[in-house]
C-alpha cells in the first residue's frame, strides 16, 4: 500500500508474511511489517519510511551529510551486498539507535547479543549480518555522526542505504498490467481442463490465456497451466485462484528415494531436451529408469586405479544433503513493453545480455529491437542466470493484450520454482598408503527435479591432485521443479562428503587432518593457507576430539575447498570520455556482488582517477556485451577489458590534449599528461575536448586458457582458487542445537583488486554454507509434491545471530599469466563451509553428521548413538580443557 | 465489508472474522484463504478502554487489545515466565502489532493447512483427513491426541496456562469471565478447531487472580524454546517452569494440538523423580507419534535447563 500508492518503494517486500523485515516502517516511530498492515490501521498515524529517514535529499548524487548516522555506518562497513534487505534494517537500525542514545552516551556501543536481538526480525540472503552488527555498533557509539573520514567502498551503497536504488520490482511502467499464474496443484498430473470464465467474469480481469494443452503431462507441482492479467495484483491473484483446473493424477516421486524404487513412476517416458541445473554442458550419458549416468569426471588411468584401491578402504560412508532454495529477497520480478515491434524487459536477472539473446531467440526478433535493464538486482545467486520461462509468457501476455504487464513472484512461487541446489546423495571411500591417501572414490546421486546437470565430480577433480579418483555422478529425475546452478554449483555437497571423509580417516587413523591434507596439496597457493592457518591459535586443536561429557561441547573443524577460474571470453567495456569526466558501459548487472565498484575501480586503476568519480552505466543490454554475472567471472571478465579500452582511450587523449593544449612531449601519466612544461590532469583535457570512447575487451590471459576453446562464451582458464575455512562450534547437547561461534578463511586467488567488497562476499559465502549446514531444508510433501517449506518461517534462513565472528584472510599473491592476476572469488567461499561445519561438529562430540541439515532431531539421535563414549586415546586427558563449559 | 465497531457490544452483534492486530488474519485474506466480512477492533480502545490495559494488582489482568511488546515490563516480573514468552515471541516488528487476543487465538501454522493447494486434506481447513499425518510432519505434535496432529501456536497460551491464568469474554449475553484458559483450548481431540471460543464472541482479556507463590519475594518462572536458531523461529517445543510452594509446573507447548500442563511428570518430579523419568512417565501415559519421538530428548533438555534457570529465586 506504501509502495504501490504512495510510490514509495524504498521499504521492500520479500516474504509478505510478517517474516523477514524488508518492509519495515516506523509507525508512530516505532519499527513495524507493513505487507501485512492493512491500510485502515495506518489512518492518523505517523508512518515514516526510508525515504523519509535518509534527510532532506536532493535530486542527483546522495548528500552523504544528510544521511542518518546509521546509514553512513552502513556505507563505511559495507554492511550490504546486494541493498534489497537494507532499508528495513536501516529503519530498525534508526529506532534502536534512539533508543541507545538516549540513555548512554558517545563511545558506549552496546553489546552484539543486544544489537542481534533487535535485529533478529530481519533477514539478508546475501548474510551481510556481520558487518551490519559492526555498523549497529559504531552507529550507537556516536561514530558517525560526522562525515565519513573515506568514500564508502561501495559505489552504489549510497543510493541503496537510503531506499532509492531502483529494483526491478520499484519499476512503475504507466498503464501497466499484472499477472499471476494458475498452476498445478499436484505433481505427476496430466492436465483435463481449464475452467476460466469465473476469472474472466472478474471485474479488473484483461485477460486469461492458456499456457498449456489439455494432455499435458505437469510433472512437478505448480507447473504454470495459464496466466490471468489484471489491473492489479490483488485481483490477478483473486483471478488465478478462481480459475478451475481439472487434472488425473499419477503416481508422484519427488525424492531420489521414491524415484529409484522399484516400481516407480517414469518421469519421462519421452525425452526430450530436458532443463539443465549446471553451469557446465550436459555430457550425453545413459539412462537406466530414471538416472542417468555414470558420468565420469576422473582423469586417464587415475579411475581404475581408484576404484582397485578402495576396494579396501580405509573408511567409506554416504553423506546426503538437501535442497538449498536461493530465496533471493528480491523475486525473479519481471515487465514486459512492446513498443511496435520492439520488446523492453525490466527483469531481476544475472544476464540482462543473455536474456535479450534469449528474447530475441525465442520471439524471432532482431536483437536490436529487444532490450532488457537491470538496474540493480536483489540478490540472485546463480538462480537468475538461466531462461526463465515465466519471462516468455509475460512478454507474449503484454503483446497479446498490448498492455505493459509485470509479474512479481510472490516468496511461495519462489521458493518452489525460484532454483535450488540439488539435494545429493554421496558415496565416498577413501583408500591408505600409510599415512597417505591412496585412492578416493566418490559416486554421486543428485536431484535437479525434472533437470538434469547435477554434476559433483567435475569439482572434486580439482581437489588432491596427486590421489588417484574415481568420480562417477548420476542424476536422478524426480517430480519437482528443475533445480538450478547455486552458487559454487557440486561444490558445498561434494566437499561436505570428501571433506567429511578426509576427515574421519585423520580421525580413524589418529592422523592430525592438516597433516593428511598438506601432504596431497602441492599447490602453492594451498600451502600458503596452511601457513597462514598454522599460525592461528586455534590451529591444534583442528586434531582434537573433545571427549567431555558437559551440556555444551566445543570442537573445532576444517574444510578446504577449490574452484575454476572462469573468464567470460571477449566480454567487452566501453570507456567513455566527455566533459562530464569518465564513464564507463556494458551489458553487465550487479546483484550485490560489486560490478559497480568493480568497475569503477578498475577505470579509476587504469585511469588514475578516484574511482568515485566514474559513472558506471551497467544493467542495460543495449551496451556492449559484458558477462553474465556467474562462476565468479564478472571482475575478471571486466577489469582486463576496461584497461584494454583504457589505452587507446589515453591514446585519443594526449594526441587530443597535445594539440588542444599545445603540450611538448606528451605522454600519458597517472591521473592525466605528462608533459614537458609538467602535468595536466585529465579534466582539464576533458574539458576541452570531443567525446571519445574506446571499446576494451576481455583477451585470453597471458597464460592461455585450461581449455583452448571457450563453451558458450565461458573459458576455463589456467590455475584454481583454494580456501580452507576453520570453524569452531559449540554444541548444545540438550536442545541439540549447533552453534557457530568463530570463522577463520583463508582464500588463495590471487590479487585482490577490492579488499572490502572481496571481504563482504565471503562472508556471505560462508553465511550461506551455514545456513546450507545447519538449517535449510526444502521440504516437499510426498504425496503431491507440493511445497510445505513456502514461506520465510518455514525455509530456514540463518539470521544475524547465527552469524560468528569471522575472519578473512587473502593469500593477495599474485597469480602469474592471469590477466588481473586473480580468479573470481564468489563461489569458493561456499564450498568449504558445510564440511569445516560438519567437521567440527565430529570434532566437538565425536559423532560425525552425514546429513544436512545438521538439523535438532539429527543431532540428538546422532548422540544417542555416542551412548558409551569411544575410548580416549591412553595419554590424553578425558576432558579437553577447552572442550566443555 | 469491513466493519469498526467502537463498543464491544457493537462489535458481538456483527457477524465476520474478528480482527485485532491483523498479523495473522491479514496473511489469511492476502494468500486468499480467507474471505468475508471483517469486524476489526480498532476503535474499540476508545469505548473499551478496559480491552486495552495492563493492570497489576494482586494478580494480573491482560486486556485483549494489549500490545504483545507492551508485556515486556519490568512491572510482570512476578510472571517472568510470560515476560521471557512474550519477548521472545515471533519478531521486534510483530509484537508491537500483535495482540493478547491474537496470540492466543491465532489460527496453527500447519504447513498442510496454510498452503493453498493441500486444504482438501485438511480437517481443519474444512477438508476431509489429515494430510500431515500420512505426509511429513516431522515438526507437528508428538502427542496424538486427536484426528489432528498440528502443534498449538500460542506462546502466551502456554506461558499463562502455567500461571492458571482465567480468559473472561462478551457475547450477546454480556461480560463475564469464562473459566480457566486451559478450557478454552480443550484436550486435543477436536481436530477442527485451534480453541474452543464460540463464533460471535469477543474475548475480552486473560487474568492471573492467583498471586505468585511465595507471597514474599518472586516465586522463580521461566520461559524457553528449543529451535534451530537464536531467534525468530517457531519452537519445536516450548515450554514454562515455575518453581511453587507447592510444586512445580510444567506447562508446554509444540508437543500437541493444545498447549499443555503435564501434570504426570509434575507429580513425578515432585516426589523425587529426575527430569528424564518424569518426562517418561508422562509419555507412558501418551499416545507417541513416532516421526516426532526426538521431542521427547527435546522435552527433557528444556524442562532441565528450566529447572536449572529457576533453580535460584532471582
Ligand atoms: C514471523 C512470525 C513468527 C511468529 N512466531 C510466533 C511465536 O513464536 N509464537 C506465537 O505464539 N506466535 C507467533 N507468531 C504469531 C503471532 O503471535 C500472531 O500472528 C499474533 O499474535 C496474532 O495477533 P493479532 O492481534 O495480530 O491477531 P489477528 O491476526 O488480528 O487475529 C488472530 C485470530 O484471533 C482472533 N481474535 C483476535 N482477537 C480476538 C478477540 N479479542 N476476540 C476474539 N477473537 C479474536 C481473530 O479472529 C483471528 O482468528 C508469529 C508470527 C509471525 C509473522
Ligand atoms: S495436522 Fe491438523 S492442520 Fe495439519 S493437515 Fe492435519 S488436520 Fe490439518
Ligand atoms: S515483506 Fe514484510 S516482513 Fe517480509
Ligand atoms: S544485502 Fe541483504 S539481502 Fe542482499
């Protein structure tokens, strides 16, 4: 009602159900849920929204003087990614702030259990909580009431602390239309009818138009059937729910488990071109039922000798993990415009390129009359990165009914068919050579719904080089909905298995689990994280098991992890120089992962000029092409391009500059010419000269690429990344409850171009490996297949409180042959977490967790099996000194 | 229709959901699973102003209208139990929002009853079964005491069960206090209803006539829940000790279609039995849903660290 009547859209809704806190307004100056207010409550009362809390702003840049003191601690922290779950939290941040300060004085901060406390009703996927509590903090402290001391590190942060960041979902379009779907209620249905006349007899109802034949097979629940279009949401979705839609139904499996029965129902019976959930190709394999595989990801002779060694293993185990939904606060929204016969699409996407090839693809249009803007993007995950078929049948709607018609997924729809990881069933056995691993063999079972792609081994290839693997994934088809590349797709269930077992050797064999692991990690980036990691007070105790017996118990895991480098080939950047001063462009998004800055910095590096001086025009695929934001290929991918533009582009200048000026001996400099008679800076030669712009492009690394060839726009290229994270839980034996007191990360990827932004992802992909190891879980009711986990109360996001302390370490050792002298960063900070999780846990009580999420009732009845306590090992004491409280 | 009555006798007289905080009824309306007319309380505060108050004397009486936030004051100290409930319950932005009524009579949040596809299945969405019992619900009752196996959703039911606290209600017929608020829940075997509070009648506050016991000094109370995270979760079990003169009280919730006093493992604590055993005995007398049995470690955990937090008067 506030956004959509006031237009005002700084206060955002995520859940709709009280849950998340996206929406928070001050009412009557105290911090309230406005989706579920309804409007008659608000009369004669003081409602105060982010817009009105920011100060009396002008248009153009954000005035930081105006700002709340609490939205410049946000701004210095960084303590937001992607902006979208930020004005509810600075709202709530402001009332507390008050509160504080009106009973303590400057330099008092509060402590963090307080400062979680008041937060805890608010939720950031992109798990910004640690330096949201820092900001808090500071804020009450009385640290920023004056101007801050740096440019924030973030160069859109500005805009997004004070709500006017424009989302898909803030996008007004005038005389535009909504839309809802009408969708299965069951899986394994096959369609009989659809009854829509009491939808079209709505009044507000523009149309309702069928989506799918009668006969159509609906495999999973909430398949689209048809799309209702009305003047508001409210009656698109009081529409859709009076459509009828009559169905048979069969037999549903929606679990790898019910899949694989005997008996079971075939998912396909015909196959065709089935939805891929990897980021990788699909290699073709055979199909037994409804798996599919084995395919294979190990290396020459490395299988066979793997799989001979592990006939006797050392240990061997199954480790499962669940469906991980992405859940990005800001929904997969979407508007679709024809002007003529061109198509403008606002979409929250992470490929604004991608998806107007796709557009244009699928419609049979010139790519020139498609054009799709992002502006900025609420979070995706790797969940944006793929054709969304709902975008086809809004922009079909909005030609059919020639009105403009948006759709916003409400969190149900998301969290059903937004994408998932894949839930994984993985068998591992690990073969000894003395105190060395001799052969490790994994075999994978994943779940992408009806996709295929969930691949595991195509990661764990990468790690422990030097023993020999036997990798073998299937996939197993299901009646949900396809599952989608999230973030380090295969490698936070992969590891969780290896690690797991790596560790339960080390553990079995009273081997220390560092020893065991350096041994089999040459490269020298791992061996500076074991350095790094072995000067860390809590490093020997990564060997210990705590026998103790009190309530709580301490334990500390280790898991590492490798990534790919991915570079998108031939990414393009346009460097724009006019008297306004340097822009630059391309068809590039930033969904909190930093492309702005990244951008800016990286014109501000080549240039010599302050970064915060650059206007970054990105979100728009009329400009040159640029990456689809996944498998952390955007700074790569762009900062190369951005100095190959920079120097013809400098070129242009001093020629330019020279002759304008008359300059003698003119070079480019830092920061402007250099000349003869001394320096002049580029806004003296901007100011005086034509527009100049010069096109940059993403080249091979000097190193070349792993793979010659790039795979649909994507190389593979030379070196990996390494972590290792450290975690140390402390474990509630009564209310079985895990908690995660401290982090320490180390990330070897080279040179790391923007300290603070890299920092903030890898909290966030350790946030995010958290809440995958303890608390996530989609649940889907077996019998329909429909979703029981639809709602924000019901999908675990792990909170501010579950956040540890963390701390981030860079190896910032320059990768030699690499273009910017690093690798993306995004997905290895997710892939160790859930095993240094799981480790922990082992190492806190001795038993070891097989199954994500590590949830209450596992823990309880995994101790129940620890009844008698395994005997301690002769010389050391029962109780470690550190283990018990 | 949405109507605002400014008296309560108005309000009995209309015919339409009840809405006071609208935190659960306003969801309902949104997703659609609930339509019709609305009565919604917000102007009773002015002719009703009895609805609306925090009144400590002897004992302690909870207007309908009271905010769940304005229950965290130091002036509940004697119920510490039900301050620690209500500051715990749901969110900081909820609370303010949310009523006493409300939170006592807010619909389950069975995950088969609120999906709109599934209410076929559901006794208590009007449909004929129970889907969660054959389907997954892993985080419903461990007792089966009835056709439905939702857990009670009331934090506060639980927290002021254990303090005997009274409900009084209007109707057609006039004010008048009703009975224990355990009666207004039942025993669990009404599988189509969350409370027992005829249609058309407001209920008008919840009230603690008992004084805290001992009368000098506070008698020591408690309120806990086990979750997988700090906050802002609904409890796989919850639960209130108070440490009496005369014995101690166990009421819980999350373990049935009711909140709950378990008044065998009371007796059994009391005459020396462990925390374990007397959880047991109380189960022994139970019917067990066995995908829920982990409650029971659950149960015995809470209760434990209960005890121990009560262990001392403050
Ligand atoms: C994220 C989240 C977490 C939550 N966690 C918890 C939790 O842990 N524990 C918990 O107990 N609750 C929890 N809740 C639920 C919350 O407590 C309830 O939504 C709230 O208390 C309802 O109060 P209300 O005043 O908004 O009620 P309304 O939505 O206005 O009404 C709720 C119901 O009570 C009836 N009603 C209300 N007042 C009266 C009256 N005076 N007379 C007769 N009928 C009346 C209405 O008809 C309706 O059926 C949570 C909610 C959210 C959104
Ligand atoms: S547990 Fe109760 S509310 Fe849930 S499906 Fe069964 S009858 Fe319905
Ligand atoms: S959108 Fe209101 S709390 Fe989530
Ligand atoms: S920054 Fe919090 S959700 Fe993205």
């Amino acid at each position: 009602m506030i956004r959509e009547r006031l237009g005002l859209t700084g206060a955002k809704e995520a859940c709709g159900h009280g849950a998340c806190g996206a929406c928070t307004v001050l009412i009557d100056g105290v911090p309230e849920v406005a989706c579920i207010k309804p409007a008659s409550h608000l009369e004669g009362r003081d409602v105060r929204t982010i817009e009105a809390l920011s100060g009396a702003q002008p248009a153009g840049p954000v005035d930081l003087s105006l700002l709340h003191p609490v939205q410049r601690a946000f701004l210095a922290e960084d303590a937001l990614q992607c902006g979208y779950c930020t004005p509810g939290f600075v709202v709530e941040a402001i009332a507390y702030y008050r509160s504080w300060r009106a009973a303590h004085q400057d330099g008092e901060a509060p402590p963090l259990p307080d400062v979680e406390r008041a937060l805890s009703g608010h939720l950031c996927r992109c798990g910004a909580y640690e330096a949201i509590r820092v900001a808090v903090q500071g804020a009450c402290a009385g640290a920023f009431e004056g101007p801050l001391a740096a440019a924030p590190p973030r160069v859109d942060g500005p805009e997004k602390v004070c709500g006017r960041a424009k989302y898909t979902v803030d996008i007004d379009v005038p005389a535009m239309a909504e839309a809802a779907f009408v969708r299965t209620p069951v899986a394994a249905a096959t369609l009989t009818g659809i009854d829509a006349r009491a939808a079209r007899a709505i009044p507000g109802v523009l149309g309702v138009l069928r989506l799918v034949d009668d006969g159509a097979m609906l495999r999973h629940a909430a398949q689209a059937v048809a799309i209702v279009v009305a003047e508001t949401r409210d009656i698109a979705k009081k529409a859709a729910r009076a459509v009828e839609v009559a169905v048979t139904r069969g037999p549903v499996a929606c679990d790898m488990r019910s899949a694989r029965a005997p008996g079971a129902p075939r998912i396909y019976v015909r196959r065709g071109k089935l939805p891929v959930s990897s980021e990788m190709p699909v290699i073709p394999a055979g199909w037994h039922g409804n798996e599919r595989g084995p395919l294979r990801s190990d290396i020459g002779e490395h299988g066979g000798q793997a799989r001979k060694a592990t006939a006797s293993p050392a240990m061997s185990g199954v480790w499962t993990t669940s469906a991980q939904c992405h859940t990005a606060l800001e929904p997969h929204a979407c508007i679709a415009r024809w002007e003529g016969g061109t198509l403008t699409v606002w979409a929250s996407t992470q490929m604004v390129r991608g998806l107007a090839e796709e557009l244009a693809d699928r419609l049979d249009l010139p790519l020139a009359h498609v054009r799709v803007l992002a502006e900025h993007v609420g979070g995706a995950f790797g969940a944006k990165a793929a054709w969304d078929p709902h975008v086809g049948f809004i922009a079909d709607a909005a030609r059919q009914l020639a009105v403009p018609v948006r759709y916003v997924p409400d969190r149900h729809e998301e969290l059903m068919l937004g994408g998932y990881r894949p839930p994984q069933e993985i068998a591992v056995s690990v073969a000894m050579a003395g105190n060395a691993m001799s052969g490790i063999s994994m075999e994978t079972r994943g779940d992408s719904g009806v996709a295929v792609g969930a691949n595991v081994g195509a990661i764990m290839r990468l790690r422990y080089p030097n023993v020999p693997k036997y990798l073998a994934d299937y996939d197993v088809v299901t009646h949900a909905p396809a599952a989608r590349p999230f973030r380090g797709p295969g490698g936070p269930p992969g590891y969780f298995a290896l690690e797991g077992a790596v560790d339960q050797v080390a553990g079995n064999l009273g081997l220390s689990p560092v020893d065991l692991r350096r041994g089999h990690d040459p490269a020298p980036g791992f061996q500076r994280l074991y350095d790094w990691a072995g000067r860390l007070p809590v490093w020997h105790q990564l060997s210990e098991i705590n026998r103790g017996s009190g309530r709580y118990r301490v334990g500390v895991g280790l898991g590492t992890a490798s990534w790919y480098h991915f570079v998108a080939a031939g990414a393009e950047v346009e460097l724009i120089a006019d008297a306004s001063g340097f822009h630059v462009r391309t068809a590039c998004q930033d969904m909190g992962n930093g492309t702005r800055t990244a951008l800016a910095q990286a014109v501000g590096d080549a240039l010599g000029v302050d970064p915060s001086t650059v206007l970054v025009e990105i979100g728009d695929s009329g400009f040159v092409p640029g990456p689809m934001s996944a498998g952390s290929r955007t700074t790569v991918s762009v900062r190369p391009a951005v100095f190959d533009a920079a120097g013809p582009l400098k070129s242009a200048l001093v020629q330019f500059g020279s002759q304008a000026l008359k300059l003698v001996g003119a070079t480019a400099g830092v920061g402007g010419i250099a000349h003869a008679g001394g320096f002049v800076p580029w806004a003296q030669v901007l100011a005086v000269g034509p527009n100049t712009t010069a096109v940059g492009k993403r080249k091979v690394d000097p190193a070349g690429y792993a793979i010659p060839l790039a795979i649909g726009g994507t190389a593979i290229g030379r070196h990996c990344s390494a972590a290792i994270q450290i975690s140390r839980v402390r474990v509630d034996t009564w209310l079985g409850r895990v908690t995660v007191q401290d982090v320490w990360a180390g990330f070897s990827v080279g040179t790391v171009h923007s300290p603070v932004i890299a920092r903030s992802q890898a909290v966030g992909g350790i946030i995010q490996s958290l809440g995958y190891a303890l608390h996530e879980e989609r649940r889907l009711d077996p019998s329909t297949g429909a979703l029981l986990s639809y709602n924000l109360e019901d999908y675990h996001l792990p909170g501010i409180a579950e956040t540890p302390s963390v701390e981030v370490w860079f190896d910032d050792t320059p990768i030699e042959g690499l273009a910017t002298g690093g690798i993306g960063l995004s997905e290895v900070t997710t892939c160790g977490g859930a095993a240094s999780i799981a480790n922990a846990v082992y190492r806190a009580t001795g038993w070891r967790p097989m199954d994500l999420p590590i949830r209450p009732d596992r823990l309880l009845a995994g101790l129940a099996t620890l009844a008698k306590p395994p005997p301690a090992p002769a010389e050391a004491p029962p109780d470690v000194p550190w283990g018990t409280s | 229709m949405i109507a605002f009555p400014t008296t309560p006798t108005a309000a009995v007289r209309l015919a339409g959901t009840i809405r006071a905080g609208a935190t659960d009824v306003e969801e309902r309306r949104r997703s659609g699973r609930l339509n019709g007319d609305v009565v919604d309380l917000r102007d009773l505060a002015i002719g009703a102003p009895e609805l609306v108050s925090l009144s400590v004397s002897s004992g302690l009486s909870l207007g309908a209208l009271v905010r769940v936030s304005a229950l965290d004051t130091p002036a509940l100290a004697p119920w510490n139990g039900l301050r620690e409930a209500a500051q715990t319950l749901a969110t900081p932005q909820i609370r303010p929002v949310a009523t006493v009524g409300g939170a006592l009579l807010q619909q389950n949040r069975c995950g088969y009853l609120r999906h709109p596809d599934l209410r076929a299945a559901c006794y208590k969405a009007g449909g004929g079964g129970c889907a969660a019992r054959t389907g997954d619900h892993l985080r419903h009752a461990l007792f089966d005491t009835g056709a439905c196996i939702s857990v009670h959703p009331s934090t506060l039911a639980c927290a002021l069960i254990a303090y005997g606290a009274s409900y009084g209600v209007q109707d057609r017929e006039g004010t008048r206090i009703a009975g224990a608020l355990e009666g207004l829940y039942g025993d669990g075997s009404d599988a189509l209803k969350d409370h027992l509070l005829p249609a058309g009648t407001l209920l008008t506050g919840v009230h603690i006539f008992e004084p805290p016991r001992p009368a000098a000094g506070f008698e020591p109370s408690a309120y806990a829940r086990a979750t997988g995270r700090v906050w802002a979760e609904w409890p796989l079990v919850e639960a209130v000790v108070r440490r009496t003169t005369v014995g101690v009280v166990f009421s819980v919730g999350g373990v049935a279609p009711v909140p709950l006093r378990l008044r065998t493992a009371e007796r059994a604590f009391d005459s020396g039995a462990t925390v374990a055993d007397a959880v047991a005995e109380e189960c022994a007398s139970r019917l067990i849903l066995d995908d829920t049995r982990y409650k029971v470690q659950l149960l015995v955990g809470l209760l434990q660290h209960l005890l121990e937090r009560t262990a001392s008067a403050p």
